[in-house]
C-alpha cells in the first residue's frame, strides 16, 4: 500500500532535481524549499496515521491525531500555497527585468 506514496515522494526528492535546476537564478531556492516542504509534510502523515498503533488509545490518541493532520495539513497547503506565491511573485519580476522570457 505504501508502494505508490514512496514513488511520489522519491520522485519529488530525486526527480525533480533537474527540472528544479533548470529554474532562472532568483527562483531555484524557491522551487526548492517547495519540494522539500512537500516532502517534508507528505511524510508527516504516515507517522500521524501510526499514533494509534504505538500504544496510544482513546481521545488521547484521537487529539494527537487530529494535532498532526492539522499541523501537516497546514503546512502542505497554507505556507506551500505561500511559496508558490513567490515563485509566481519571483517569475514575474524577472520577466519585467527582461530577464526571464515569457
């Protein structure tokens, strides 16, 4: 079952290395705190998921659950929606420095 999460998340850190090289110079670390921002909140779940199988039980479990989801959740959506404000933010100043061909 964890075949395919393994596959995204690899591709993220591996795969997108050389399309995130390939980004203009005011940009790169942009798209790359996004991947790894990305990888960093998609492996949070997993751990979330298991807090009920290490000995945790009941509405303690249940609110530690809730806690994670929420913190992952907004991580991978709220500051990851705020970086890619950037990069569009990033992108479109080098385009009107002529530095950056639309």
């Amino acid at each position: 079952p964890m075949v395919p999460f393994v596959y995204v998340v690899g591709t993220l850190v591996v795969g997108l290395g050389a399309a995130t090289a390939k980004q203009p110079e005011g940009v790169v670390d942009l798209v790359s705190a996004a991947r790894y921002l990305t990888v960093v909140s998609w492996l949070t779940y997993p751990f979330v998921y298991i807090v009920k199988n290490i000995g945790l039980a009941g509405s303690t479990a249940t609110m530690y659950e809730q806690i994670g989801y929420s913190a992952a959740d907004v991580t991978a959506k709220a500051v990851f929606g705020v970086l890619i404000w950037a990069i569009a933010n990033a992108k479109s100043r080098l385009e009107e420095e002529g530095k950056l061909r639309a």
